[in-house]
C-alpha cells in the first residue's frame, strides 16, 4: 500500500478522510432517526403491555447485534482481500435498503426479521474505521479516530432529533423512509468521492483463518482491548431498549415522548462528540490506555445517580455529563487497535472489535431489558453502571505499562 514519505500516510488522505467524515455523520444522522425509537415502534405494532414491549425490544436489539457479530470478521477478512472501500460502500447502502423496507411492516416478528438482515450487511462504522487506518499516518491514527467518532455523535445528535419529530408529526413509518434516503446519500458519496490505493495480495500470501484466529492468542493486548470494548458496550447499551419506556414513565404520558427521548439523546451525542475529538488527541500524547481507563471508570459512576432521576429533565443534564466521558472510550479503543493490529490483518483485527461491539449490542440490551422487566426501568441504569467500570478497571490493569509504547508503535 504507496504512502507518502512526509506524512506516512496515503497521498491525498486528508481529502478522502474529510469525506469519509461526511458521508459517516450523513449515515449516523439516517440510524439515528429510527434505531432509539425501535421500543415504541414495536408498540405501533401491537405489543401494549409496558413489560412484554421491554423484552420484544431488547431481542430486536440484539437479534441484529448477533448476526453483525457473526458477520462482521468475514466482512473484515474480505477488507484485507478486496479493499476497504467496497466494504464501507456495501454496509451504507444495504442498510439503507433494509431500513426504508421496515416502513412496510405491520407485524413486531417481520420487524424481528428485518432487523437479523440488517446485521448480516451491518458494519458501517467498522468498515469505515478500517479504512481511516489504513489511509492515515500512525502519528495521526488518534486524532482521526477521535474525529470520526465526532461524526458519528453529529450524526447521533441531529438523528434523534429529527427522527422524533418525523416521528410524532408524520408517524414512525415516515421515519424509516427517511433514513433509507439519507443511507442511500452516503453511500453514493463513498462510491464516487471516496478513494483507496489498494493493492490485492497475492493468494499464497494472504494469510489463513487460523492465522486471523491467532491474533487473540499472539497479540494480548489487542485481546485485551478487544474484552474490554465488549464490557463497556454491554454496559452503555442495557439502557437502549428502555430508555424511551423509562421516559413515557417518568412524564406519565407518551405525548411527545419520542421527541423528548430524542432530545435526551441528542445532547448525550453532543457532549460525547467533544470527548471524541479531545480524547483521541490526548491519546496521541499521554498514552491511551490511561484515558480508556479514566473515561470508563467516571462514566461508570455517572451512571449511579440517573436510576435515581425523577424528570426527564434532571435525566438529560446527567446523561450529557456522562457523555462527555463516554465519548472518549470507543475511538481511543480504536487507535489502540490500529497501533497494536498487524498491518495485513487490520481487517479481520477491526472486524473482532465489530463483534466484540455486536456481542455487546446484543448482550446490553437483553441484560437491560430483563433487568428492567423484573426489577423496574431503574435497574438498567445499574447494569450500564457495573459495566462501565468493569471495563475501565479491566483496561488500567492488563495494560499496565504499556502507555509509552502505545503511542506510536504496536
């Protein structure tokens, strides 16, 4: 793969990563205006009782999570094989296809389904993270992560506040209709704006699935990330399922509660996009194992005192708070596993933190979920809680002395 000689990274980088920074927040703006809202949409199709509409959302959640997790090392392997672009082009534009077609549903187990197809193509966030690695100088790798996890908090700010409003004026179909246009814009400006000098490697040389397999055993570190990214998003997705019925709760109506969720959400994303840019800088600089392990403990303690909220409003200045913390930890994870991945295994590297991701997405959302349908909505709060600073305690200890040599090398 050419590089540059001033810069280390691929000629003209700066270009397609400004795109690829766009067409990320463009598509992020598209999930977000349909995915926080899958709890009261599954209510639009007929699942009334508060309890059974918990646990039906929390196995849409994960049934897509699942099959992402499945998926997503065969999508990376295929990134190393055939090139970064046509992965970030393929996750982008089947999702929008699939998205737009749940606007047809009327019934919550052909929602189920869609949503176990959309795992299978998922990955747009992974996909484009590779690519970002592979383009970028090493000096710049935490930076750049942090910068396209702003994107995707830009995008998950505006999402849900634009879904919720689509949603109580025009109807939650009205939503995913949306989305599936603003999935179909971003993927149209990868394929024709964003570019990838890619070299496929000879057959005898790419390396064999027990090789890939290897990685885990051979690079510790890397499997100590790769754990670590699981706990942490088991921990911040155990409240999806039930944050917008926790909301109908605490305001005692559902008048406006998609808009006010969304609300919610969006200043946690707006916070968290700040985070994102700074904390993958000062990985840069003082060691990233030390920010992933602060971020992760603070906002395990921040999470404590929402399950003790009563409005809705003391809910939103805690969680923008919290994301300010939050924010940091996925993208500084990020640039720990391009530094610590073997170059011609990236793709399958970031393709087991995808499902280390999707294993979270799957496991949070049935923690939570069951959590709340035993013991209250509170509960979850508590999951989100532990988990969080399980994740950091786990990272500042099996990476103990490790934050020189992160910075720049693997």
């Amino acid at each position: 793969m050419s590089q540059s000689p001033d810069d280390g990274g691929q000629p003209g980088w700066q270009r397609t990563f400004a795109v690829l920074w766009l067409s990320q927040a463009i598509a992020m703006i598209g999930f977000a205006a349909v995915l926080p809202f899958m709890p009261l949409y599954v209510r639009v199709l007929g699942v009334t009782d508060p309890s059974q509409a918990a646990v039906w959302a929390g196995a849409i959640a994960s049934i897509a999570a699942l099959t992402q997790a499945v998926m997503a090392p065969v999508w990376g392997t295929w990134a190393d094989r055939y090139g970064r672009k046509p992965m970030v082009s393929r996750s982008i534009l089947s999702g929008g296809v699939v998205v737009a077609a749940m606007a047809a549903i009327d019934d919550v187990r052909q929602l189920l389904v869609a949503r176990a197809v959309q795992g299978i193509f998922a990955g747009t966030l992974s996909a484009t993270r590779v690519l970002v690695a592979a383009i970028v100088p090493p000096s710049k790798l935490g930076q750049s992560m942090g910068l396209m996890a702003t994107s995707a908090f830009v995008g998950a700010s505006f999402g849900p506040v634009l879904g919720g409003f689509v949603a109580d004026t025009y109807g939650f179909r009205a939503s995913f209709l949306v989305t599936g246009g603003l999935l179909f814009l971003s993927g149209v400006s990868v394929v024709f704006f964003v570019h990838e000098r890619f070299e496929r490697p000879p057959t005898r040389e790419r390396p064999t699935w027990r090789a890939n397999l290897a990685v885990m055993r051979d690079f510790p570190r890397v499997r100590a990330v790769v754990i670590s990214i699981f706990v942490a998003q088991t921990g911040q997705t155990a409240i999806a399922p039930v944050l917008p019925l926790f909301i109908v709760q605490l305001i005692d109506s559902e008048t406006a509660a998609a808009s006010i969720a969304g609300t919610i959400l969006g200043a946690a994303a707006v916070s968290g996009a700040a985070a994102a840019a700074i904390g993958g800088r000062l990985g840069d600089r003082v060691g990233h194992r030390r920010v992933l392990a602060f971020a992760a403990l603070a906002s395990g303690i921040l999470y404590l005192p929402q399950a003790l909220v009563q409005s809705p409003w003391e809910l939103l200045v805690l969680r923008a708070i919290t994301g300010a913390f939050a924010g940091a930890i996925m993208p500084v994870s990020m640039a720990m596993i391009g530094l610590l991945a073997p170059p011609d295994r990236r793709g399958w590297v970031f393709g087991l933190t995808a499902s280390a991701m999707a294993l979270g997405n799957a496991t949070g959302p049935l923690i939570g979920s069951a959590a709340a349908a035993v013991f209250g909505f509170r509960a979850s709060f508590l999951v989100t809680a532990c988990a969080l600073s399980a994740a950091g305690a786990w990272i500042a200890w099996s990476l103990r002395g490790s934050s020189s040599s992160e910075k720049t090398t693997a």
